[in-house]
C-alpha cells in the first residue's frame, strides 16, 4: 500500500517538475529573456570566451547560443595557436568559434595580435629588424585571414607593468623595439583591416590607478596624434584580493571622454550567491551608465571550464544552470527573466553549494533568488545519488519521492522573496560511499 502511494506521488512530481520545464522553456523564448537580448535592448553587446574544444558539449553551446550576442576565442587566436613556427599560419581552432560564432549572428572579438605571453619561443630569439617585421607580418596575416569578420581586435594586451610605477611591462617587442612597438601595431592593423575597431587591452586597469592612467596617457597620446584607436578593453577579473573599484564607472568614463568606446572584455568576479550577484550587477550597472560603454564579454560560459574554476566565477555554474549573478546581470540589463519587465511574471533561480563535507557525509545549501518580480512562493527539486541519504532538512517544508531519492522542497516560513532577494535550505546527507553532488531541479515561481 504504502508503496503505491509513494509511486503515484512520484507520478504527480514528475508532472510539476515537466510543467516547470516547459514554463522555462517558453520564457526563455521570448525577447528580454537573454543576457544578449536585454543588453541589445540597452544598445550593448553582451559576450562570452568561448572555447573550441567545447563546442561539441551540447549544454555549453545550447547555453553560448542562447544567451550571448558576442564571442571571443579564448586561446584560439593567439600568437602561439595561429603562428607556432614562423611563417606558418594554423587557424582551424579560431576558426572554428569564429565560424560558429557568426552562423548564430554573433559578434566576434579578436584576441590578440601583440602579447607577451603565449608568444611562441622563435619570436623572442628574434633581433629588433626582424621582430618588427615578423610582428607586422603576423598582424597582417591573421587580421587577413579574418578581415571583415571580426568586430574589435585586441590589437596590443597588457603591455604596461602592474603596481606604481606605469612603466611599460618588459617583453621582446618593449625590449628590442621600445615604447614605439605598440602605435606601429595599431597603424599596421588599422590598414588591415579598415573595418575591425582596434583595442588596447589591460588587467588592473578598471579602476583609477598608476597603470590605468598610464594607459590612459598613452591613449590621449594616440589621438592627439592621429594613431588609430577605438576602443579600450578592461578585463575585469575580480576576486576578494581586487574587488570591483568604487571608481570603476568614473575610469571608464574618463577613458571615454577621449573619444574612444569602451569594453568589459574578460569578466569574472570570484564568489558565489548575493555578494557576486551584487558585484556583478555593479559593473553592469557602471558600463550602461557609460553612453560608449559598448559590450560586456565574461572570460567563459561556465564555471566548470574557467581559468579561475575554484573560484565559481561566472554566471552559470558547472551544470550550465542560471546563478544568482545571472539573474542580477539580466536585472541591471532591465531583462526580466520571464516577461516584459513589470508585468509581473514571477520567476525565480536555484543554485547548490556543498558547505560542509566530512568523511561520511556532506552539508549542501540551495539558494533561491528571485528574478525581477517579488515573488509569493517557490519550489525546486533536489536529487540525491543513491545510495545517498538525507539526514536532516531545515529552512524547507520536504516531500519526497523517487523511491526517497527525489526531495520537492517548498517554503516553510520563507516564500515571499522582494525582487533578486535571496533565501536558502539545507540539508544534511550521508554518503553511504558515494560523494557525486545532488542534482537541483528548476526553480518554480509563483
Ligand atoms: O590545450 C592545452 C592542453 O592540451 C594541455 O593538456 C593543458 C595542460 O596544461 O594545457 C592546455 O593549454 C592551456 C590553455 O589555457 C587551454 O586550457 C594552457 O596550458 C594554459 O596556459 C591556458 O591558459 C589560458 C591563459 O590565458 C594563458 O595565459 C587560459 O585558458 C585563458 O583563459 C587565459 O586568458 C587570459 C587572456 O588571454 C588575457 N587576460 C588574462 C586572461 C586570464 O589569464
């Protein structure tokens, strides 16, 4: 008897949780849905790094179509990918992204041209006359390869020296061509390719500081003299160690007024529930504010394949589903993560965190965010691997099912959520030997 109750309760949770589904499914169809649709709707690029050897991962590209407008190889364009030995061009990766970035419509960035790192050794063994043309001929040759299909290229990236000094960071073309290495590049680029904007590229720079406004010398330098630049890329990668500055929209404001556009080219800010939400809401925030502040790019589409993994820093966790950060980036977009903004379409996220872990068992955490309506009430799905089994629950009211492998959780006292505001259950599980993390269905809303 009791097992028949339990099937037919596990036939009605599925039905939710496919009706859940479906729910989401509709929603994210409609226009202001996307990162990339709310971001065109505020006449901005929204972009991600994009990976080659990861376009056949049917979640990552189903998530890198449809949510981002831009991309950007991530290692694929660079001097030691498309020029290991000299003279001898291999673009079958970038072309790759770049191929599947424009059959979506994307836009793509170019990176980068002129850097001292992933700079294959034969260059740097290279004598001045000899680096200045193997430079241009690499500049002329890939920006060929690609002319009229990329829409900035980080011509020059991370050419100044971190810390007080704004000197210029030593590398083989600063060392045997002198501060000069980089306007040659830019004009050597502008010819080209007449049609790509030309990017200066810098970490460290986001807030007013020594190196910041020693690039920002150079750049008013640039235009005084009629060397061509358009564009600015500010990396933004962010942790505890270098938070987002409190004066990051003023530098980027600063930079614009000399009559250059400006990108968040690589972010990522380390963290996890509401404080990275809110950090991220910041610099979206910053850069609409900035009429010139033209895209925002984030450095990968999921945690999982971050140069930064450890510190979850992107807007999709390792199972490609929606993090709080996301639902704050698609808020401050003026998306609504459901319908048109106040027409009151509830939504809601929920994202897993192990916050305990032992020999025998584990602590888990879900947090549930609101999208951008208050919402009244929520429930979600948490799946534990068998032979895992729940110890305790708190800050839930539980049901389960699934032969007690699938627990639905609803509210206890905790329902009504303001607009992005955030709570969270727990639970105790005993592993019984096996250690996978549970599985967080959709957030439902109502
Ligand atoms: O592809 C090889 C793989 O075959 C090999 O097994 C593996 C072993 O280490 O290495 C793989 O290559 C790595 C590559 O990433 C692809 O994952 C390189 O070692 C590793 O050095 C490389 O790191 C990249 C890093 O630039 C190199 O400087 C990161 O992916 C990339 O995200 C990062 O991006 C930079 C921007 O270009 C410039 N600004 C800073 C940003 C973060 O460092």
């Amino acid at each position: 008897m009791r097992m028949t109750l339990l099937r037919l309760a596990g036939a009605a949770t599925a039905g939710l949780v496919a009706a859940a589904a479906l729910t989401t499914a509709a929603h994210s169809a409609e226009a202001a849905d996307t990162l990339g649709s709310a971001a065109a709707g505020q006449g901005r690029s929204f972009g991600a790094a994009v990976a080659a050897n990861h376009l056949d991962e049917a979640g990552y590209t189903a998530t890198l179509n449809r949510e981002f407008t831009s991309a950007t190889p991530e290692n694929e364009m660079k001097w030691d990918a498309t020029e290991p030995t000299r003279g001898t061009f291999t673009f079958a990766a970038a072309d790759q992204v770049v191929n599947h970035a424009r059959g979506q419509g994307m836009d793509v960035r170019g990176h980068t041209l002129v850097w001292h790192s992933q700079l294959p050794p034969w260059v740097g063994g290279l004598g001045a006359a000899d680096l200045r043309t193997a430079m241009n001929d690499h500049i002329n040759r890939v920006m060929g390869h690609y002319k009229g299909r990329i829409h900035s290229w980080d011509v020059v990236n991370e050419a100044f020296q971190d810390g007080g000094s704004g000197a210029r960071r030593s590398s083989p073309f600063q060392d045997k061509l002198g501060d000069g290495f980089i306007e040659e590049a830019f004009r050597t680029a502008r010819a080209a390719d007449p049609a790509a904007k030309l990017c200066y590229n810098d970490y460290n720079t986001d807030g007013v500081n020594a190196k910041s406004t020693a690039v920002y010398r150079m750049v008013q330098d640039f235009r005084s003299r009629g060397v061509p630049i358009d564009c600015v890329g500010f990396q933004g990668h962010f942790n505890g160690n270098s938070p987002v500055p409190a004066d990051f929209q003023a530098n980027l404001q600063r930079f614009a007024d000399l009559g250059v556009d400006v990108q968040i080219t690589e972010l990522d800010i380390e963290g996890s529930g509401t404080a990275q939400a809110d950090s991220y809401a910041r610099v979206v925030t910053a850069c609409l504010a900035v009429d010139r502040c033209t895209g925002i790019t984030v450095w990968g589409v999921t945690d999982r394949y971050s140069w930064r993994s450890a510190g979850t820093p992107l807007l999709f966790d390792g199972d490609y589903r929606a993090k709080p950060a996301y639902g704050a980036v698609l808020t401050a977009l003026g998306g609504d993560g459901g319908g048109d903004p106040g027409d009151g379409t509830a939504s809601c996220t929920a994202t897993y965190t192990r916050t305990a872990d032992w020999n025998g068992g584990y602590n888990g955490q879900v947090t549930i965010t609101a999208g951008s309506e208050p919402i009244g009430s929520w429930s979600t799905t948490v799946t534990f691997p068998s032979p895992q089994r729940v110890q305790a629950a708190w800050n839930a009211t539980t049901t389960w099912d699934g032969g007690g492998s699938v627990m639905t959780a609803r509210p206890s006292w905790n329902g009504p959520l303001a607009a992005g505001a955030s709570t969270s259950f727990g639970f105790t599980v005993t592993k019984n030997g096996s250690d996978a993390a549970p599985a967080v269905g959709a957030c439902t809303a109502s």
